[in-house]
C-alpha cells in the first residue's frame, strides 16, 4: 500500500502509483517538480515567522511548533513505513520514544522485552519507578510465553531484532495478540529498516526509529521519529514533541534526509556483508557462538524468513575464550571501528557488557558488529587476523615479541 498523501512524486508525475521503496527513498518528500524549484527542499534557518492576528490551520508560527525542514524528511520516512499520516521527528530516537511511551497512564501495564535497546529499558524502568508503572519483561522470540502477558497491558513494545541479542520476534502474531488484549504496540524498527520490515503493515500503531542508525546512515547526527498510521496518535505525538520541546534541528533533518536518498543501496550492501561475514564466522575455530537471523540454525531464522523481507546487518559474536577474548577481539581490530551506536557505512563492533547498564542476561563476551558498506574482504581479513590474535595465549605472544 502506497501513500498518496505522501507522494508529491505520485501526485505530480502522475504514472508512479506503485514505486519500491528503493525508489521511494530517493523520491518521497522531494519538493513539486514545477519550473525553476529546488529538486532538494531548502533548510529553513528561522525561529519565527511572519503573523499576526488568529492564526490560520497550518500556519507557522514558531519553530518549536512547526517549521518547513521537517516536513519532506517525515513525509518520505512515512512513505517507507507505508503509513498514511506523516512521521513526527524528534530531537533523538529516545525522545521519540519517550513520546510514544507516554501512551501508558500512571499505574498502567507496559510489556517490553527482556532484551532492547538498554536505554529504552531504562526509560520503563523509570515509569515504574516514579509513575506506578507495572514493567513486564518477555522473551519476544517465544510468542505463546509472550502472548500470555499481554493481558491488561497498555502497551507493548517490541523491538525486532532485539538489541544485542538478535532475537526475532513473530510480529504479526504478537501485535494480533496484543491487540486482542487491547494494548497498543509500538515497535523500534531500527534495526530492520522499514526496507526489511514494515511493522504498521503488520497491524502495529506505532514505529519509532533512532535516526541516528541507518535512516541517517553516516554515524554525524542524533536524530528520532515516531510514525502511525493514526490521525489521533500522531496529534497526540505532535503535542508531546512541542509540549517537552523534543524537536529536532532543522540542520540534523537535511542531513538524514540526505543520507536517507541511499538507504536501499547502504542496506543492501550491508546486509549481504553481514551475511557472509555471518557464515565465515560461523566456520571460524576462534569463534564459539554466531547470531544473525541468516544463518539457517539461528533460533531466529524461521521467523525472520518468514515475516521479514532480509536479515538485517547486525551481528552478535561470542569468540571462545570468554569476556577477555572478546575485549582482545575489539583491541585487535584496525578497519573496523571499536565504537558503540550502529547503522552507519563504517562498520563498528563493541563488547556490549562493558557497560553496567546492560541486561545481566547478555553474556559477558558477546560482542556486536555492525556490518557496514567496506569491501567484504577487507572487513573479513581484519575480523579474521583479531580474532586469530585473540586466542594467541600471552606465551605465544611473548614468543612473537622481538627481542634479544
Ligand atoms: C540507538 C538506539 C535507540 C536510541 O536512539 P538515539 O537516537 O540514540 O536516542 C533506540 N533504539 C535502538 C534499537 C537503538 O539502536
């Protein structure tokens, strides 16, 4: 389903009803194609506009409430996410979903998942903490234990593949079962990309992204957005945005919106990387553990295959040797950037526990890799030479030192 509402490229060319999203990440929020116009929308550098007297619908007035440069890039992240009201951008992907978290009342039900992006979980667990919010963590890869904890839940969020886990949830079995228990669900489809996953075609209210990754794509600007295909909630994500002040900058929007013009190709090479860099690992004697939805025995595989159109770039990689292996994979590597944050066309990796905010039951040695756009083999020589390093025992090394 394609957005007419969307598609000043539908409306002005007239024979471009049913465009890819390929196409459409190169199209969508571009401004009308009349004599003499910009082919990119201008960055409107201006806190305040012309008015006086009762303002007319739509009129801009102040740019906490509204300005032109956020438009074009909400109107072509709706457009991917095929959802028929525009994208609502906020300052960062956490104030994007602080905003969707406001859906739970005080003393309300939220399910979120035992694995997710940490600071995502640390939001829920301040909902709990300061506005009676009962916070239940599921697995989201086993529906049937999942689905029997939706019952009075508000909210469910989902996130898919989880992060650092990669567990796969069943989306659409899960947003039927939540919404059959009456909750609202929201999904983070950072990960995926509405190129790999489009939650709101599964049924769910809302999507947020943290921009910051792939929709952006190049690692130089923090960025969220919320989308829904409901009037009423995306008034209400509007509210929010202007009541908190969550806005973006109308630099950072230009910026993701020019890095969003090649999300097909990024994702595409991305995700073919990961893949083989997947099946390499998997075969390499240093290594004890690979996840990526790819691999054919990867306990997300099914599912991904199913209800996902790829596998997403992120890697989760356990070497043998535990947490001291997996820091010496991290210091070892020279092409690969040692980093936190994901999505961008530099590939990155980090040891996830090095932070104490991380869910205990993340294992000390796994480490995420961020696949990105580099030459396979480039990114696999470097993986292969620190891993080979990290399991060379310190005798071994002191035999390799020069000396005397
Ligand atoms: C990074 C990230 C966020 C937070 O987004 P920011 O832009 O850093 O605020 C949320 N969810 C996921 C899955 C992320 O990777």
């Amino acid at each position: 389903m394609k957005n007419a509402s969307h598609g000043d490229t539908a409306d002005t060319t007239g024979t471009v009803a049913d465009l890819t999203r390929a196409t459409l990440a190169v199209t969508a929020g571009r401004p009308a194609r009349t004599q003499g116009a910009p082919v990119n929308p201008p960055v409107v550098l201006s806190s305040t506009y012309h008015s006086e007297g009762t303002p007319g619908p739509g009129e801009k007035l102040y740019t906490r409430i509204d300005t032109e440069t956020w438009a074009p890039f909400e109107d072509a992240v709706a457009a991917l996410e095929s959802a028929s009201e525009s994208g609502v951008v906020f300052g960062s992907g956490m104030a994007a979903i602080a905003a969707v978290m406001s859906f739970v009342p005080d003393g309300g039900r939220l399910v979120v998942p035992r694995h997710a992006y940490q600071v995502t979980l640390g939001f829920a667990d301040d909902l709990a903490a300061r506005h009676g919010v009962t916070v239940v963590r599921v697995d989201v890869a086993d529906t049937a234990a999942t689905i029997a904890q939706l019952e009075g839940a508000d909210l469910v969020w989902i996130e898919s593949p989880t992060n650092p886990m990669l567990e796969v949830a069943d989306l659409p079995a899960l947003i039927d079962a939540a919404h059959a228990a009456g909750a609202l669900v929201a999904v983070d489809n950072t990960f995926a990309t509405p190129l790999v996953q489009r939650p709101l075609e599964a049924g769910a209210d809302v999507v947020v992204h943290s921009v910051t990754k792939y929709l952006a794509g190049h690692s130089d600007v923090v960025l969220g957005i919320a989308v829904s295909s409901s009037a009423h909630l995306t008034s209400l994500l509007r509210a929010y945005r202007t009541l908190h002040g969550a806005i973006a900058g109308p630099w950072e929007v230009w910026l993701a919106l020019r890095g969003l013009r090649t999300l097909a190709l990024r994702v595409e090479r991305a995700q073919s990387n990961a893949a083989e860099i997947a099946r390499r690992l998997a075969a390499h004697p240093a290594v004890a553990e690979v996840r990526h939805p790819s691999l054919p025995d990867d306990p997300g595989h099914e599912v991904a295959a199913r209800t996902m159109d790829g596998f997403g770039a992120i890697i989760g990689l356990r070497p043998h040797g535990g947490r001291e292996a997996a820091d010496a994979v991290v210091q070892a590597v020279h092409l690969w950037v040692p980093a936190t944050s994901l999505g961008g066309v530099e590939s990155s990796l980090e040891r996830r526990r090095r932070f104490a905010t991380e869910s205990l039951t993340v294992p000390e040695d796994l480490v995420r890799l961020s696949v990105g756009v580099e030459d396979i083999d480039d990114l696999w020589a470097d993986l292969d030479q620190a891993l080979v390093r990290s399991t060379q025992t310190p005798q071994t090394s002191a035999e390799t030192t020069p000396d005397a």
